[in-house]
C-alpha cells in the first residue's frame, strides 16, 4: 500500500470511529436520564496481553511478581476472532509491556487479517526502536500511547532504570517523525503523582517540543495494576502541591495552548486527588471498555475485578450476560471503588466541560476557583 493509500485508510478509520463514538455517546445519554439498565455494548478492548514488564516503575505493582499462565498465542487469536464476532470496533493492546511478548506483532498482524481497522498500543517505548517499529506499523497499528513521566533523571527514577528517557523519548521523536505522512495518532502519557507533580509543566514544555498531545495519567492505587501499598503513598498529592503546580500550568496553557491538556482535564486533575470518585461524572470509560486480562479474565473495569474467564466462558456470552449487565449499570453512575481512569473520555460527552473550556478561555474561570 503507498504512504497515500495508508493516510486514506486512517482517515476513513477515524472518521467510522467517531461516528460510531458519537452514537454510543448519544445511547449512554438515553441510558442516564431515560433507561438505566440499556445495556451499551462495549466498542473498544483493552487487551491486557501480558502483566510482565521490562521496566520497574514506582507508581506500578505489576513488576513486583512474575504472571505466569497467561493466555498462549492461540487463545489470543480466539479472542481476537470472538471480538471481531461481537462487532468490536478497536483493539488496544497493552500490559504489563506488550512488546515483550514474541508473538505481539504476529497479533496485531493477525487482528488486522480479521479486519480491525484500529489497532492502538499502550507502551513504554523502550523497545519502540525503528527496527521493532516498521513491523508494528506493517500489522496496522496506527495509534500509540508513551510513557513519560518526568524529565531526564526525574523519568528515570520513577521508571526504575538509568537511560530510560534517553532511550524512549528517541523512539519517540522517530514515531514523530512518521505521523503526518502514514496518519498516526500519537500520544504522551505522564503519570501525575507526588513525587512528580513538581515536573508537570516541564512535561507540558516538553510535549510542545516534541509537538506531541500530551494526556494526564492520576495516580491511583485502585486499579488492578497499581494496587500497593507504595503507589498509595505517591498518589497522596498535597493541595499545596497542587496548587503550586497547576497556577505555573495555567500560565502555560494561557500562552499557548497547543499539545496540552484541556483546562477542564486540569480542573478534574485538581478534584482526583481530594475525590477519587467524582461520582457526579459517569463513568463512560467502564461502559466503553472491555477488559481482556492477561490470564483470560474478562470484564469489570480499571477498578473492578472480573468474574469470568474466556477459558471457561465464549464472550459474547459474557458481554450479554445478566451478571455482565448488572454490574455495567452500577459502575456508569460510578457506584465503584473510583479510580480516575480515562477521565478525559468522561469529561467529553458532558456540554458543561465545553461550557467550562470557553468560559476559561473568556477569563471568566480560572484553575483556582472553587
Ligand atoms: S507502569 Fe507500565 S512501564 Fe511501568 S512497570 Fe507498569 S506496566 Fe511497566
Ligand atoms: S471510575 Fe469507577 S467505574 Fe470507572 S473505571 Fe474507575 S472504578 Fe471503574
């Protein structure tokens, strides 16, 4: 296919994807005022392809033991064939680090086969080398997700290895370099946390650099991944940390806004820390997501464990499910432990965050206000 063919295909993908992101907004607003039990059927799986990673970062506890057993390359292409059946629209492959596992790029090779069109990868970008990266790209995936969570030594630190930045922030800049000719989207996470909140407008400098969108990670020790006693401690930011950090960012975005995170994603940042759960805003993440874990468990949500297994149980089966159901109608009106995730999916089908934006863009609000 040539570099314009490809661009063709990735617009046309966005476009579906949008429509089919606007219908099932439009079905979640029938589902809060008029039919709370309307079940939604999720568009997007997080596959979860292993909990092992090649980093150790502090804010994370799923390096802290090895997970075995987890599902060989043929229960995966199983999944992947019951996923294309159940009509879902986008893969996002993730871990653990994905990359670790051999058989990765022969998944996304063999999703794209079955004929999804949206492939997204959530890593930490050490392997992401231009070698590893030209099969990646060969097999689909068009959208991706970096880690970055600090400047230089600061990154290294919370990462748990010396030359992590370095070496992820080259790989970076190289998938940078391929967006606007094949129509990638590209993204850099930074994981806000206590011992990095300090750092959070030089990561907002650094993503106008890099001319790259720049997403706000919360810490938080709800979900499954991060549940620890440590990751607790560094998600207790003080106001006073806050405060300090989001009056310098409101500068920033007040000059130019480009790349950064929205004033209302600032604004649901502020409220995290004080109040997980911010139960006033559906969770459309939960309802939007389905979960595929590393070991075959299936459903839940970030915060929520599964129940059921794809080894024992077909997923539409479970996706359709009495119990399935249930439990997706308690956790969109966030009857849940809370955990932050995705905040920004759930801010943006709600008029009052667009009304929010432009009132701070009047000066009318301001990240200090109450
Ligand atoms: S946060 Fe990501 S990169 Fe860090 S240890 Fe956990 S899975 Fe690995
Ligand atoms: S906010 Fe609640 S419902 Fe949503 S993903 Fe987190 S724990 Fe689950």
């Amino acid at each position: 296919m040539s570099a314009g063919q490809t661009l063709s295909r990735a617009r046309t993908v966005r476009a579906r994807d949008q429509i089919a992101l606007a219908r099932f907004f439009a079905e979640l607003t029938v589902k809060e005022h008029i039919w709370p039990t309307l079940h939604v059927r999720p568009l997007v799986a997080e596959l979860f392809l292993t909990d092992n990673c090649n980093l150790k970062c502090v804010s994370c506890a799923c390096w802290r033991e090895t997970t075995t057993d987890e599902l060989t390359t043929s229960e995966w292409k199983d999944v992947l064939g019951q996923l294309r059946e159940l009509g879902i629209l986008k893969l996002n492959f993730t871990g653990g680090e994905a990359l670790i596992r051999r058989d990765a790029i022969g998944l996304f090779d063999y999703a794209s086969e079955l004929g999804f069109g949206s492939l997204h990868l959530n890593t930490n970008g050490i392997l992401l080398s231009p070698k590893r990266l030209e099969p990646i790209l060969d097999a689909g995936v068009r959208s991706f997700n970096i880690s970055i969570d600090g400047p230089g030594a600061l990154h290294d630190e919370i990462r748990g290895r010396v030359g992590a930045f370095e070496r992820t922030t080259r790989h970076l800049r190289h998938l940078i370099g391929l967006r606007d000719p094949l129509g990638l989207k590209v993204r850099m996470n930074f994981t806000v946390m206590r011992t990095n909140v300090h750092a959070l407008c030089d990561v907002m400098r650094l993503a106008q650099e890099l001319e790259v969108r720049l997403y706000l990670n919360l810490a938080t020790d709800r979900t499954f991944l991060f549940r620890h006693q440590e990751i607790s401690e560094l998600s207790r930011v003080t106001e006073e940390q806050l405060q300090a950090a989001l009056a310098e960012a409101e500068t920033l975005l007040r000059a130019d806004r480009r790349w950064l995170p929205r004033f209302s994603d600032l604004r649901y940042m502020r409220g995290h820390f004080s109040d997980v759960i911010q139960r006033d805003l559906p969770c459309a993440e939960s309802q939007l997501k389905l979960m595929v874990h590393s070991r075959g468990e299936i459903g839940g949500c970030w915060g929520h464990d599964p129940l059921l297994n794809v080894r024992t149980t077909r997923v539409r089966e479970i996706v359709d499910g009495a119990e399935y159901r249930d439990e997706h109608a308690r956790l969109f009106r966030k009857d849940c432990s809370g955990c932050g995730s995705n905040y920004s999916l759930n801010l943006r089908w709600r008029p009052s965050t667009y009304v929010r934006d432009a009132l701070w863009r009047a000066h009318r609000l301001t990240l200090g206000d109450p």
